[in-house]
C-alpha cells in the first residue's frame, strides 16, 4: 500500500508540475496587471484533458474499491 501510494505521488507530481512551467510570469511594479489592457489572455483549455482523464481515472479507482469492499 505504502509503496502505491508513493507511485501515485510522484504519478501526481510530474502531470501537475506541467501546469506550473507554463505559467504567466507576473506583472512588473510599474505595470498594474488590471489596469494594462494590453495583457495578453492566458489559455485555460489546454490542460483540461490531463484534468479530465485524471478524474476518470480517480472515479474507477474508487468504484473498484467501492464494489471490492460491499
């Protein structure tokens, strides 16, 4: 169990790490990131699918224990 869960960790660590590469870098202190209309728009749907597969995932995991233990 032990050794599983460590699996899963690193599993977790190394998909969401992808998520923290790819992140805007922050506004300057001369530049207010609300008031710049220049700004570019940050991407939200490029990732949803690793989020969408993960929470398949999840769900039969936990169906399978579910059903084991009933």
């Amino acid at each position: 169990m032990k050794n599983n869960l460590l699996k899963i960790y690193f599993l977790s660590f190394f998909l969401l790490s992808d998520f923290i590469m790819f992140a805007q870098p922050g506004v300057d202190d001369d530049e207010s990131g609300l008031e710049n209309d220049d700004a570019p728009a940050a991407p939200i749907n490029g990732k949803l699918i690793w989020l969408l597969v993960l929470a398949i995932v999840y769900a039969a995991y936990t169906y399978k224990n579910k059903r084991k233990t009933a």
